[in-house]
C-alpha cells in the first residue's frame, strides 16, 4: 500500500492540529504508523486519498449502524438541506425523532437534545446534582463519558489510550466528587454506597462498557448497581451513547429489562451528524430550564440535519431484520474468532455482544479495566498495523471497540477471518 498523499497531509496537519488531530485517538499514537486520510465512504468501505480501500470495523465509532453513505440517510439529509440549514427556533423534525426515540425507551419520559455524547453527559450529571441536591458522583474504571471535567477521571477510550486516563487541567474541587468505582465488583460497590450512597447524585455506567475494549456486566451486577442505588436514592444514568439503538431498538436497558433515571444517547440517533440526547422521567427532567433552574443550552442543538440523519437511519433500522442481521454476522465471527484460537496458541480473549467486539491480546480473563491494563500492547500494535496494510480498519487502540453494521456481508466477515489469521500466525 501507499500513503504518499496521506503523508504529506499529515505533515500539514501536525503544523496546525495539536498532534495533527481533532480527537486524540485518530493520530495512531498507540499503534504507531501515520493515519490515513479518507476521500469518501460508502457501506462496509472507506477509500483513502491515496486510492486504498478498507472494510471499516470502526463506524464511525458506532454510529454507523447502516455503514457509510445509506442511501435513506444521504436523501433525508439532502432534502432537509434545500429548506435550511438551522433555524435557532423549533422545527418538527425534533419532535419526531423524540417521538421515535421515546417509544423505543420507555424510561424516557422527556428529553433533550444536545450536540454531541460529551454534552449530554455533562448535563446528566448537573440535572441529576440540581434534581438531588446532592454533589457527589460514582462512575466506573475505564468507563468513558465524554470530555466534561467531572468526568475525566480514570476515564476510558482516548483518554486511556493516550495515557492520560486523569486529565490534567480538571480542578481537583471536581474530581473530588467524582468517586471512581471498579467493573463487575459488587463488595466494592457496596462498600462506596456506605460510605458516599447518601452524598451521591447519581451513579453513571456504560451498561456495556465498550470504552476500555469491550467489558460485559457479569451476571447480577447491573441488578445489583439498581437496587442499591435505590435504596440510597441515588438516581441511575446509563450512559447509551454507544448501546442506545445498537443492540436493541431499546439499548441495553431493553435487553436488561432495567429501567434507569436517566439515558444519555448520541451516536446513532444522528445518523453520523454531530447529535447527543439526555432523557429520563417526567419529573427529574423537568429540573431543566425554563421550568425548572438547571441550565442548559444550545444554539445548534436539534439541528434539523441531525435530527433528519437521526430520523432516517432509526427508521430504516425498524424497516429491516437489523439486530438479527447483526446477530447473525457477529456469531460468524465470533465462530470463525474461536476456529482461529484453536489453530493458534495465541493468548487473546475475543469479547463480542451482538454487533460489537474487541480483541484483547492477555491469557487472562477480562472483567475489569485492571485486567484490560494487562494486554500486550506492542502485539496489538502488530496486528492493528498488519490488519490495516491488508485492508481492515479496526480502532487503533487496544481499548476501543469495534462495529458491524448492516452494510457489512458473510464475505466481509469471511475476509476478515482469514486476514485476522493470517496476521496471527505472522504474529505468534
Ligand atoms: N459516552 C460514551 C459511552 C461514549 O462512547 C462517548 C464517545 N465515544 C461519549 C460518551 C462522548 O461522546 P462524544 O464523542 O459525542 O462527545
């Protein structure tokens, strides 16, 4: 492969860009290598200035559910653009993407819409501090909520791939509200619910962590994390920015059964344009101004071509098969995954939920951001690298997570099996 066009528009970059990038993790600074620059995308395939094409794993980071380019978001977006761009008034289109996302998620009562996940859990946090009364937060190890300081504490995603999991420039009068809590240990939890339950606004998790690699909750954790918080009153937001429509047309609360205070959503309700959402009951959104004294605002925030994006990638998710045609590519994965593991003695756990997965490169069972601190990262940087040069574009980080989406087919999946295999027995 070349990259000669990309080079060079990485050397520009670095002279305007803090480390040549508007987000940390697409600078490839824990993979190594230069990052490539894309010219366009369509379905499965990202196509770079140098004329290389790759099946995308990333999406976006997600948001893709129905890949680059879905001719249904592509003509809602245009269509939307003839009328205007943004209004600084209401238009209808946000309320029929509430509509959409409030019968999905029965938890959500009412809602606001912001511009992007790191907005939406700012917000949470403050309604649930305005709503309670009460200062204190607990989130988990590895978790990641978006950039907003009472948040950046031992965060996940980017800011533990580019090791700086406790942001400096965060007041220490903030994150000493912030108590950090690790994945999947009950005695623990309990233990802080004792100790700081009756200060606590609220409790904030990924049901599904996917921000230091992919984490499940172990069996009864989650109930668990519920009733104590209950018992405490400490209100409860999932964050769903990446779960919220992508397991289930109810995110992971639906597949759960659980209902939380608070749902924090951004990703795939804008269809790829710059959207985030918080939402939850009645009464505790009701602290948000102009009825209640919690203030919030935005002047793009509803944009109606992120509410048109939204609109017509969640409809086109009711129109297909989409979580079974998604189910159906992952189990060929994971199957293919598990052949691979038999042939090769490589110590590598392979996490998948429905359309998402990661790879982390121990022998060591995963179930806490401890354990993911223990991969082998120069390993990870072998395989991201050989896998990119073959034409697969997972996240360049050991602690992302990747995505399917219903532009990718059996003969992508089977492509990357045999590429994944390839670069293993290379590798080993
Ligand atoms: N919450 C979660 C779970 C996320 O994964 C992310 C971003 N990947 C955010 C919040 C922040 O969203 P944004 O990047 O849109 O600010």
């Amino acid at each position: 492969m070349v990259f000669s066009l990309s080079e060079k528009l990485w050397a520009e970059a670095q002279q305007l860009f803090p480390g040549g990038v508007n987000s940390p993790v697409r600078s490839f600074k824990s993979v190594g290598g230069i990052p490539f620059y894309v010219s366009r995308a369509k379905g499965s395939k990202l196509f770079d200035v140098d004329g290389n094409s790759y099946t995308d794993y990333v999406c976006s980071w997600g948001a893709l559910i129905h890949g680059h380019a879905h001719p249904a978001v592509v003509r809602s977006i245009g269509e939307t653009l003839q009328d205007g761009t943004s209004f600084g008034a209401n238009s209808p289109l946000e309320i029929k993407l509430a509509q959409l996302i409030r019968s999905a998620m029965p938890s959500i009562e009412k809602i606001r819409f912001v511009n992007s996940g790191t907005e939406a859990c700012m917000s949470a946090i403050r309604i649930a501090r305005g709503f309670s009364g009460r200062e204190k937060i607990i989130k988990f190890e590895g978790c990641y909520h978006g950039h907003s300081d009472s948040l950046l504490v031992k965060a996940g995603s980017g800011a533990l791939t580019t090791g700086v999991p406790d942001s400096s420039g965060v007041p220490s009068c903030l994150s000493s509200l912030t108590v950090v809590l690790p994945w999947n240990d009950k005695p623990t939890l309990l233990e802080a619910f004792k100790k700081y339950g009756k200060e606590t606004a609220a409790v904030i998790l990924e049901p599904i962590p996917a921000n230091c690699g992919l984490i499940p909750p172990t069996e009864g954790f989650l109930e668990c994390l519920l009733s104590t918080a209950k018992q405490y009153g400490t209100l409860v937001i999932f964050d769903e920015v990446i779960t919220g429509f992508r397991l289930a047309m109810g995110g992971a609360q639906e597949l759960f059964g659980i209902q939380p205070d608070l749902t924090v959503l951004g990703k795939i309700i804008g269809g790829g344009l710059p959207v985030g959402a918080v939402g939850g009951k009645k009464e505790i959104m009701d602290c948000l101004s102009p009825v209640g004294t919690v203030y919030q605002a935005g002047t793009l925030s509803g944009n109606p071509l992120a509410m048109a994006a939204g609109i017509a990638q969640l409809e086109q998710i009711k129109k297909l098969p989409t979580y079974s045609q998604l189910e159906t590519l992952g189990r060929q994965l994971e199957a293919a995954i598990e052949d691979i593991q038999k042939k090769l003695s490589i110590p590598l756990q392979f996490h998948r939920f429905g359309s998402m997965f990661s790879f982390f490169f121990t022998p060591k069972k995963v179930l806490s951001s401890a354990d993911a601190y223990g991969v082998d990262k120069k390993r990870f940087s072998h395989f991201f690298t050989s896998l990119l040069h073959s034409g697969i574009f997972l996240p360049p980080s050991p602690y992302e997570t990747a995505f399917l989406s219903t532009a990718h087919s059996e003969s992508d999946i089977d492509e990357l099996a045999k590429i994944v295999y390839d670069t293993l027995k290379k590798i080993t």
